[in-house]
C-alpha cells in the first residue's frame, strides 16, 4: 500500500483543496512523478478533464494513465497553450505562478508541491486570497486512515494505479537515494524491508 499512499496524498490535498470536479479543467505539470502521475488519476477519477505535461520519453506512459491531452515539454512551451484551466498543477515544484498565470482561468487557482524563489509561494497565497481573479493555493498535506481508505478504494477500483519506476532492496537503500536524487524516477521507487513486501518513496 505504501506506493499508493506516497505522493499520492500530496496530489489529493491539492486536489481537494482546489475544489476539483466533474466540470473542471486541469493542466499537471510533472505527470510522471509519483505526485504527478497520481493527480492524473485521481482528476480522471472525479470526472474532470485533465491536460498533462511531460517529457517525449513518457508521453505513451501518461495518455496511458488517463490524460485527455499530453503536451511534450521538450518540444512545446505549455506556457503558450491557448486552452484555460479551473486548475494549473505544478507537481514537481518547477514553474511559478507568474508563468502560468495566463493558463487559468479569470477564477482559476494555480498551485505547487514547492515553496517556489525566495519561499514566495506561502506568501502569495496570501497576496491573493482575496483577490476576485486568480488565485495561488498551497495547502498542507496531512494524511489520516481517511485519507488511506479513500485512496485504496481508488486502487481497489481500478481508478488508481500508483506507477513504481524501480524497486530496491533495504541494504541498497542508499543507491535508491541516489536514484532519486537524479530527478529522472517515474513514479515511485520501492525499499523493500525483510519480512515486507511494501516500502516507498
């Protein structure tokens, strides 16, 4: 289960946060880390139509995870889109609001997984909170067996499949950090403990 739980909980705050539903529009940004591949899933899941972007490696991966539309990083600026969105998520801390400001909507909410320059990202939340146009989000994320049953009830559906890039064992615990720390993983990577069959990052 812990795959299905880390990153995945980060994408549903968001999520919840934003107010997301069957009507909305979202654009991810990052869809093939375990935050980004999630929020895919979990928007497709509420009904929402969901634009994802990522690199020319992974564009089969992410339509295969339910994205109505894919848009190629290394070949568009997403930036310049001419759609607008209810929601612009950026799940791997990468772009700013600034950037994507145009991308939403006259109501729209733009938010990240990071603090963003100068941890600028907590303070336009409030610069914007009562702002009648677009607005910047950053909610806390806390998870609780809610959360957890939510979640599972997402994979027991079939409407959530977390995506697990590699898989290591406890006493390459350290490699497997290295592996992540080149910011190349898709999804997940897996410690594996002696005695149990689940472990995540």
């Amino acid at each position: 289960m812990a795959p299905a739980t880390e990153g995945s909980h980060y994408a549903l705050a968001n999520i919840r946060a934003a107010g997301i539903d069957d009507k909305s529009e979202v654009l991810v940004y990052g869809a093939t880390g375990a935050i980004g591949s999630a929020a895919v899933q979990i928007i497709k899941s509420l009904g929402a139509h969901v634009t994802a972007v990522c690199s020319s490696e992974q564009v089969e991966l992410v339509a295969g995870l339910g994205a109505d539309r894919v848009i190629d990083r290394t070949t568009t600026d997403f930036t310049s889109d001419s759609q607008r969105y209810d929601l612009v998520f950026d799940a791997v801390g990468k772009c700013s609001f600034r950037q994507c400001r145009e991308l939403l909507k006259p109501h729209g909410i733009w938010t990240s997984t990071d603090l963003g320059p100068l941890s600028q990202n907590p303070l336009l939340v409030q610069v914007t909170r009562f702002s009648r146009g677009r607005r910047v989000l950053f909610p806390f994320p806390t998870i609780d067996e809610a959360m957890i049953q939510y979640l599972r009830g997402l994979v027991e559906s079939r409407q959530f499949t977390p995506v697990v890039d590699r898989i290591y064992p406890l006493e390459e615990i350290v490699e497997a950090y290295r592996y992540v720390e080149t910011q190349q993983k898709i999804g997940n990577v897996v410690i594996t403990v002696a005695g149990d069959s689940e472990g995540g990052r």
